[in-house]
C-alpha cells in the first residue's frame, strides 16, 4: 500500500510552485461559482420566472461565456495574463453579490450575460499562466492538476450551496460566491504578482501566425466542439434518463453522477502519466478518448440492464480523462505559432458553443424522438468528431513531411 501511494504521490513530482497555486486559486474560484448549479431553482421558485424564460436566460449564459472567453484572449494578448485574471476574479465577485437585486427577466438576461463575460475572460488567461509556469514537458499534467481542481469545486461547490441555501437563503449564497472570488483574488495578488513568479517556458513570437490561418487548428476546434456537445449530455440529457427511463432516485442519480468526481480525482494523475510515457500523440490520445466516450452512449441501446449505466458513466469518465488533458496540451503547444491569448480563447469558445447549442438540442431531440434516438444521434455526432480527429492526425503527418 505505501508503495502504491509514493507511486501516487510521483506523478505530482516536477510540478512548479506557481501550478499549484493557480490550482488552488482555481479551486476557491470553482467551489465559489455554487450559484450556478442552483441557478434554475433560483428563478423558478424565488423569482417566478417559467421554465423558457429559464432557458432564455441560459441563452444569454452561454452567449456571454463565448464573448468573454473571446474577449479574455484578445486582452491576455495586449496586457498580460495576470492583470486578465485579477481584474476578472474581482469584478465576478462584485458581480455575484449585485446579482440577487436583480429580479425582472429583462434585467437577469443582461445581468447574467454581464457576469458571465466578466468570469470566463478569467479562462484564456488562466490557460497562458499555465502554459507559462510549466516546462514543456509537463504541461500535460499541470492541465490534469487544474482539472482535479476544477472537479474538486465542482463537487464541494453544490454540497456547501445546499447548506448555505438551508440556512441562510439565497442571499447568502450570493455574497459568499462574492466573497470567495474577492478571496481568490487577495491570493492571486500575494502569490502570482509577476514580480514574485517565475516563468518556465516564456513564449517570444515576433512574427505570430493568426489563429485564423492555421487550418489544423481549426479542424481541432471542431472536433472539439463536437465532442463537446456530446459530452455535455451527461449534464442534461443523462440525468432526465437516468430518472425516466430507469426510474432512479434523485440520490442514486447523485451517486451515479458523484462516481465521476471521485474516479478523476483517484485515476486521472497517474493514467495521463502513464499515457504520456507511451510516447503517443496527442491526437491519438484524443482519438482513444473521444471513442470511449462514444460507446458511452451506444451502449446504452444494447440493453435495459441497470449496470449497464455504470459502465456507460465508467466508459465516459476514462474518456473524460484522457480526452480533456490532451486536448488542452495540444491547444497550448499549438499557441506558441501565434499569439497564445488568441488560440486558447478559441479553445475555450469552442466549449462555450457547446454549452449553448448542447443542452438545448439534446433535450429537444429527447421531447421529439426519445432516448433511444438520440442517443445514436449522439453516437453520429461522437464519431463525426473522431473523424475530424483522423483528418487532424493525417494532415497533421502531411505538414511535418
């Protein structure tokens, strides 16, 4: 056992310091955005607002999420990564806190739009840091540590809303998503200020390439919007499957969905440790993950065994794992041509796009056809995504010959 946990424990070996401190900013960051999650509960039963005007606003969710990943890139580009994220942490927690005197469906549409194009100029600039603070040759698992981060907020994020929602409203899960993200920002200001850092792999371009001209990464971007679309059916489609047609409780559906959370942060270290001493590319790897998270759903069709749920979600947690990883590492090493604030808000759009096209077309598709159907629908769209993957991986060979 204490061999298995130093074995563990060396996969976080190499790491700088400064990773680990944007890791933990991201985690307060993450754990503090538990609005989000209680969103829908929010307007329907405090504000009375209907289920579409809900989804008009998510609308507006999504759409302020694409301006400001675009917007964050476009500045980490002209002033830094650092003053990006100060500036972004700060007002999103000001903005939080403003949000709860909002109350007419005019107002919540632009208010929402505001705080999300304020918030996710944050993840641009927060991709350049990384790729900043990294040596090449670990900024795959730098990415993997972010990503535990982000998963572990995730998780502590809803559990700590809940109780803060019993017992102080929601009002006061309001200012303590405020309050959290000012948090982030003090931290930010005592261990990232430029002048305390060190930069590990400096990128210096005179002449950058526009992202606009490098097809390869736009074939990449579309594979990834895809995929991302696919895969963020297990945060809409999914659960209504879970609880519909297999009948499961909303404890069970937590359990089932909890699963994912607690297999990344256990496995996914030390599985891209492994994939990356296999000396594979990166779009083979994405390819592996992209195919896993596609028989996910496939599988779903071949039976009404309830296990075969668990090892639909397993099939879609390896694939998770591998496939986020590598398709961030590739977006930094593809960066360098140009400029980095450009190319890493294109990979952040791409999933912004998603999040407003995926939720929505899942869940008509699923109103008009049913779960059966959409899942090979989903299935068509997994593998539509693998073969942009394939033409990435052969003209990719092309461009180096």
């Amino acid at each position: 056992m204490e061999k298995l946990i130093n074995n563990y424990l060396a996969t976080f070996k190499g790491l700088s310091r400064e990773v680990w401190w944007l890791s933990l900013i991201t985690l307060i960051n993450r754990a503090g955005t538990m609005v989000i999650p209680f969103l829908s509960l929010y307007l329907t039963q405090s504000l009375g607002f209907t289920l579409s005007d809900v989804g008009l606003i998510m609308v507006f969710f999504g759409l302020g999420s694409v301006i400001g990943s675009r917007l964050g890139g476009y500045l980490t580009d002209r002033i830094g990564y650092y003053k990006v994220m100060l500036v972004s942490l700060f007002l999103t927690g000001v903005l939080f806190v403003l949000l709860q005197f909002v109350t007419t469906l005019v107002g919540f549409c632009s208010a929402i739009f505001v705080l999300m194009m304020v918030a996710d100029t944050f993840r641009p600039a927060m991709y350049v840091a990384l790729s900043s603070y990294s040596k090449p040759e670990n900024k795959t698992r730098s990415v993997t540590l972010i990503r535990l981060a982000i998963n572990l907020g995730f998780s502590a994020g809803p559990a700590l809303g809940g109780v803060i929602i019993t017992t102080l409203g929601y009002q006061g899960l309001f200012w303590v998503d405020g309050v959290t993200c000012i948090l982030a920002t003090i931290l930010l200001i005592n261990v990232l200020n430029p002048k305390k850092t060190r930069v590990l792999d400096e990128v210096k371009n005179e002449h950058p390439v526009s992202v606009y001209s490098d097809k390869l990464y736009w074939i990449f971007l579309a594979a990834m919007l895809l995929f991302g679309v696919v895969f963020l059916q297990y945060f809409s489609t999914i659960p209504l499957y879970y609880k519909e047609a297999h009948h499961l409780s909303e404890l069970e559906i937590g359990l089932l969905l909890g699963a994912n959370g607690f297999i990344i942060f256990v496995l996914e270290m030390p599985l891209v440790k492994w994939l990356e001493d296999s000396k594979r590319t990166k779009v083979v790897l994405m390819l592996m993950g992209g195919l896993l998270v596609t028989l996910s759903f496939i599988v779903l069709n071949m039976t009404n065994w309830i296990g075969i749920l668990v090892v639909g979600m397993f099939l879609m947690t390896i694939g998770e794992m591998i496939m986020f990883p590598f398709s961030n590492a590739y977006a930094m090493e593809r960066s360098k041509k140009g400029n980095q604030g450009q190319y890493m808000s294109w990979y952040a759009i791409a999933f912004s796009l998603a999040h407003v096209f995926g939720h929505f077309s899942g869940m008509h598709l699923v109103d008009k056809l049913g779960f059966d159907n959409t899942w090979y629908i989903i299935f068509g769209l997994s593998l539509l995504s693998g073969v942009f993957l394939l033409i990435l991986k052969n003209k990719s060979k092309t461009a180096k010959g």
